[in-house]
C-alpha cells in the first residue's frame, strides 16, 4: 500500500485539512479501468511537469461511489458534484522530493470534466515559481497555448494574473481570495488563494 497526502479545497468543499490516506483502489479490482481521457491528460501532465524538476505521481483512480463520496467529495454545490463520476489524485512534489500539492481530476466516466490544482505554499510563499510553472503548464496543456495572444481580462501574461491575487489577497484582512473567472478557449478559469495554518493555498480550477 502506498501513502498518499492529499489536499482538498479549502471553500466551497466538505473536507478541508491535509489528510495521509493509503492507496484507495485494490490494482486487482475488476470495476476499475483506466480511461484514455485521464490517462492521456495525466501522462501529458507529468512529463511537462518534469521539465521544471516537478515531479507528478502516478493517479489513484477511483469510480466506485462509495470511494468517491468518500474521498472525492470536493463541492457543496450539488451541480457541481453531481459531475463527478470518477476521479483520479495525483501528489506533485518538487525536486527535492518536497510534497508541493495535488491534481485532482473529475468528470464522466471517459473524460474530465473539472481540474482542480491544489499547491500548499510556506507563509513566504518559498513555492511561488512552483506554483507559477504548475498553473502555467495546467493552461498551456489543457486548455491552449494562447493566452500570450489572448490576453484575458487584460493580463499579459499567467504569471501577472497569479502575481495579480497574491498582491490582493496579501493586502486584504480576509483569509480567502478568488478572480474573477477568465473563459479561455471555451473553457472557464478560476484562481483563488486561502491563508491556512501552513500558509497559503493556491486553488486553481479549469471548468470543461
């Protein structure tokens, strides 16, 4: 069995807390199928990821119902949900073997239909290139190569936008943040920020 930490959103969700949970999924259970759409997105994932020395673990997969209410239940809005019908986790970690976040990746049965990408950061925001590169590589890879061109909601660049609600968030007294969500190539897109007990959590979400 292998340990797993797995980090869920802090708003909007049913747990909030940094939890080690042991492999969910027997390899020999005969209900369980690794569907292309996760497979091929978390592989494109992983080798990108490589390439800032991030390292990507390979997915727990899950789609029987009592494992995802149970480890799988991320919103409060019942829409939101209701679209999850089977969810793979993968652990990143940086290149020191550090534990950086989760992603976590839900929708139908043959392809996903919400990102989320969780990344814990220190109370000096040690990971924030982490994050910048993490995020960075999620947009390029799944949703397009365009946002230089785009430029949605007026930021030139990934890296503006992240910069944009760490300013705000730091500015303000309240302990979570969001954007405004950005729709990108057909896709919605939405940062936000929560000030934890470890620090700051970024929460990135890509609606499909």
């Amino acid at each position: 069995m292998i340990n797993r930490k797995i980090l869920y959103p802090a708003i909007g969700v049913a747990a909030v807390s940094i939890i080690s949970v042991l492999a969910l999924i027997s390899n020999n259970d005969e209900n369980t199928q690794q569907f292309s759409g996760y497979v091929d997105t978390n592989k494109i994932l992983k080798q990108e990821l490589s390439e800032y020395e991030i390292s990507m673990s390979s997915p727990i997969k899950l789609q029987r119902q009592e494992d995802i209410q149970k480890y799988c239940t991320f919103f409060t809005s019942e829409e939101k949900q209701r679209l999850v019908q089977y969810c793979t986790s993968t652990e990143l970690k940086d290149g020191d073997g550090k534990f950086l976040g989760n992603i976590h990746m839900v929708g139908s049965s043959d392809e996903p239909k919400i990102i989320l990408v969780l990344v814990q950061a220190d109370p000096f925001m040690s990971q924030i290139d982490s994050v910048k590169n993490i995020i960075d590589t999620t947009i390029q890879n799944l949703v397009c190569d365009c946002w230089n061109q785009v430029q949605p909601d007026g930021f030139q660049d990934v890296e503006q936008w992240i910069d944009g609600l760490r300013q705000f968030h730091l500015g303000d007294t309240q302990p979570h943040s969001k954007s405004k969500e950005i729709v990108l190539s057909g896709k919605v897109l939405q940062l936000e920020l929560t000030t934890n007990k470890d620090g700051y959590l970024w929460q990135f979400f890509i609606y499909y």
